[in-house]
C-alpha cells in the first residue's frame, strides 16, 4: 500500500497535467500571436528611432550657425518653400520638361 505523501504526489501531477492539456492549446495561440506582435513593435521602435536620429540632425542644421546649417536652411527653403535667391530669376512653364506638345 502507498503512502499518503505519494498519493498527494500523484495527484498533484495528475492535476498538472490535466490542467496543462486543458489550458496549452488556449494559450500557444495567444503566445505566437504576442511574439508577432512583439516583433513587429520591435521593427517599428527601430524604425522610430532612425526617423528621431534625423531629426535631431535636422534640428541641428536648423538651429545652428555654421555654413552647414546656413547651406541647409537655403537648401530647405528653397526646395520646399520655393524661395529664390537675391538676382535670380523664376521661370514658369507651361509643361514639364523634357515633354514636347502635340501639334
């Protein structure tokens, strides 16, 4: 005849077990879905992070006052807010270049 102390044993694996059959399937589902997820936030944190690091740069060259960011802020205010410098002139065409009209 066992003893008590293994019946206890025996039951308490036995409940593991049963449990664990039960309760797996629920949760490896779960389990690959949070490591996707945890993946993808791990790409976009490191992509964050890039896009940060060049505006920092950026921020930089704006602020300061070196012939880099004086470079840059003529560069910048000229590609995106369309400015011109002092004796140039601005040409408006009809078309794109290199297109010709049809006749």
């Amino acid at each position: 005849m066992r003893s008590p102390h293994w019946n206890a044993v025996f039951i308490a694996i036995s409940l593991f077990l049963v449990g664990y059959c039960l309760l797996a399937p629920l949760a490896l589902p779960k389990l690959w879905q949070m490591r996707h997820k945890d993946s993808s936030l791990r790409g976009e944190i490191a992509s964050l992070k890039k896009q940060v690091q060049k505006l920092n740069l950026e921020a930089a060259l704006l602020i300061g006052d070196t012939r880099d960011s004086l470079e840059y802020l003529e560069y910048v205010a000229r590609k995106e807010h369309g400015f011109i410098g002092h004796g140039e002139l601005l040409l408006l065409l009809n078309e794109p270049l290199g297109k010709k009209s049809k006749p």
